[in-house]
C-alpha cells in the first residue's frame, strides 16, 4: 500500500517521538518553490538527567544551532513539512526515508536492521561525520574505539570543513536547476581528483548518502598503490557499487562528465589539470582548495614597478604569486560561465593552505571588459597561467 506525503510524514514523526527506539533523523535538501530557514537540519534522542530530549541541530552551512526540546513542546510534523525535500529517520529496527520529487510526489523507502541508540549528551560541537563512522576507522583517523586520533585531528577538520561548503554550495545548484536532482537512476556524479588517500572521498560519499542524496563518486589519483587501498577500502565498507577508484593523471583520465568537481591540495598544477578537466567537462559545481604555487612563481622573472617593493622579498614574492594565481584561476572560471568567489575553507592554525576556489556554472557569457582585465593582468606580470593552457577556448 502507498503512503501519501502526509501520511508518511505522521509515520516519520511517529518514529521520531518514540524515544525508546528513535536514533537519528536527517532533513536535508529544498523541495521545489519552497525555502528552509536552515540547510540541514539532525534530530537525535539524548538523555538529559532523567528525561529523553531531542536534541535539535540545525546547520545553515556555515554556523550550527544545537537545542534540546521536550518531544511533546515540539511540531515534528510541522518541522518535516516546512520544505525539505530528504527525510531520513533511523529508529532501532531499520530506517524510513521520504523523497519528495519536483513534481511533489513522495518516494518513500523502508528499510530494516538494527542500528543503536546513543543518547549520550557530550557532542558539544555536532559534527557532519560522526566520528565513529566505519569509513573514518578504515581509512586511519580514527581509531578502532571510534575517536578522531590526535595525529589526525587536523585531516579530520579539513574534511568537516570542506564538506561544510560542498552540502549548502550542492543544494544552492540543485536548487537553481544548475544541477538536475539527482534520482536512483541518475545519481549525483562526483570526481574527487588527486584524491590520494581519500578520505575527502570517502567523507563525500558517507556524508552526502547520509542525507538521501543518490551518488556516484569517482576518486582520480595517479599513483597506483592508493587506487588499489581504495578499492579494498570499498569493499570492505560494502559501498563498491556507488564508489569507484582510478589510477590516472588528471589531464590524462578517460572519465568524462561529472556533476561535481572536488580537489583537495592537489599539488601544484594538478590543481589546474582538475579546474581544466571541470570546465572542459561541463562541471555544475568545482569545489577546489589548491595546493603548493610554483607555476607562476617561476615565470615572475621581473615585476611591474613599483611592485619589485614587494617581490624582492622572497617571502612576499611567493605569497604576491599564490594570490596572483588562485585570482586567475578565478577569472579563468569566471570567464567561462562560472559565479566563482574564493573563500576561507578552514582556520589557518589547521593549514596554510587554507584558500577554497567555488565555481557554480550558471552560463553567464562572459564580459569583454572581464576578460580584457585578465588580458591586462597577466601581461603586466609576463605570466601564462598553466590553467590557460589546458581549457579548451
Ligand atoms: C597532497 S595529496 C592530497 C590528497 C587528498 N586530496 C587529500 O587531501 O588527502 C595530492 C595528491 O595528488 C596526487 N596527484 C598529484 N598530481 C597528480 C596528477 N597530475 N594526476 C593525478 N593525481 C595527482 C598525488 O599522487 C597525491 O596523492
């Protein structure tokens, strides 16, 4: 027998209001011509002296909310209405999740096996991946009893952080029509490219299969011992099917197309090769935090006065050539029909290279004037930019 949506949504909020067996429930995602005061919202139960709360935790992609409610003070219905378009709730004997199409029509799944209640009131700060997630134990950050190790605390922030921006930047293309909603048939396609150990990979995949979003990832390294850690790491998490590994170069791979572009430090121009491979492929969406800058700093031979001031420092020479690279390769995505800012990605103290370059194709044509300014810029600093050479015109 079919639910309707209100139906399924009274089971939904049946299941989160027993405390007895509820676990956790994630909405996530707009529904179509309705807006969310939050991107995500975690509900799970916790005990607070002798009472069952909830324990509300909203995200709006930068900033975390966290309150503790009374079930009975709270409107779940009303909550579960007010314009998500992913519902999951996991209760101790298996899962129901509500799709709601573009259309209005709900998909909504069951299914069962048994997942454990933590009603433990000590997540002070609620994290995107829990840190007991098998994924974070089989790829070394956490250890076997579920806790971030110290050595890898500061991969662990990386990851949070760039899924932090990759969550809200996803549901603003898919929202906008930039990306299609993705479906069971046509999941979501991601290519994290430099991949290395994977763990942005695995973290992307986890994290965005937690909010009910059909996936696809593909992980690009070029060294062959990490592709095939990968792989075992796949199977071995059972999730080989939606998650696949190759060893390649980036500018040499035969994938081709991919919804979303994700590159974390990929050294040097490697960095360039996955921006390049994003716009010549027809990414909707480049999430990419570059690496180590030698390119443009080796070809900054003389600067333009008064600039020498500055570039005969060592030092400042280095730090003139990383902005002058991450701003064009900015202006290079710009130029070819991306919105695209640079943003601060994660606290400086974490790592230096701390700089997110985020591009959303929206087809704008580019402006004469926008491109004679990049004209003008690279031939004061006698600099070709290595991206230049690698996006077909
Ligand atoms: C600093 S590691 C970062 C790995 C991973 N993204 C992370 O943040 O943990 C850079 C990775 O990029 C890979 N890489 C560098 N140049 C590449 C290229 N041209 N094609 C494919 N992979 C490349 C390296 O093998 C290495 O694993």
């Amino acid at each position: 027998m079919s639910l309707t949506l209100e139906e399924a949504i009274t089971q939904a909020a049946g299941l989160i209001c027993d405390t007895n067996t509820f676990v956790r429930a994630v909405l996530s995602g707009r529904r179509r011509n309705m807006q969310t005061q939050t991107t995500r919202i975690d509900i799970r139960p916790v005990r607070i002296k002798v009472s069952i709360l909830l324990q509300i935790i909203e995200n709006d992609g930068r900033q975390t909310t966290t309150t503790n409610v009374e079930p009975k003070t709270i409107e779940i219905e009303k909550l579960l209405s007010s314009g998500y378009a992913n519902i999951l709730v996991e209760h101790a004997q298996g899962s129901m999740s509500i799709r709601i199409t573009k259309k209005q029509q709900p998909l909504i799944h069951f299914e069962t096996g048994a997942n454990n209640q933590n009603l433990e009131h000590d997540r002070v700060k609620p994290r995107l991946l829990d840190s007991a997630d098998p994924f974070l134990k089989e790829v070394g950050i956490s250890d076997s009893a579920g806790h971030i190790k110290p050595s890898r605390q500061d991969k662990y922030k990386q990851v949070e952080e760039f899924l932090r921006l990759l969550a809200p930047a996803l549901d603003a293309a898919i929202e906008a029509g930039h990306i299609p909603r993705p479906t069971p048939a046509k999941p979501l396609k991601i290519v994290d490219l430099g991949c290395g150990h994977a763990y942005l990979t695995f973290a992307a995949h986890q994290y965005l299969r937690s909010t009910g979003i059909p996936i696809h990832v593909t992980g690009i390294d070029v060294r062959k011992d990490s592709r095939i850690r990968n792989e075992a790491i796949a199977r071995s998490l059972g999730i080989e099917s939606s998650i696949e590994f190759r060893a390649e170069e980036i500018s040499q791979t035969t994938l081709t197309g991919a919804d979303v572009v994700i590159a974390l430090h990929a050294c040097d121009t490697a960095t360039d090769d996955a921006i390049a491979w994003g716009i010549n492929n027809d990414a909707k969406l480049l999430l990419v935090a570059p690496c180590c800058h030698h390119d443009l700093q080796s070809q900054m031979q003389t600067s333009p006065e008064p600039w020498s001031l500055v570039t005969r420092h060592g030092l400042m020479k280095e730090r003139i050539a990383d902005l002058l690279t991450d701003s064009l390769r900015a202006q290079i995505l710009k130029l070819h029909g991306y919105r695209t800012d640079i943003v601060e990605f994660v606290g400086g103290e974490h790592t230096p290279r701390n700089l997110m370059i985020r591009a959303t194709k929206t087809g704008a044509k580019p402006d004469l004037a926008e491109q004679q300014r990049y004209e003008e810029l690279v031939q004061m600093w006698g600099v070709e930019p290595a991206l230049a050479l690698k996006v077909h015109q």
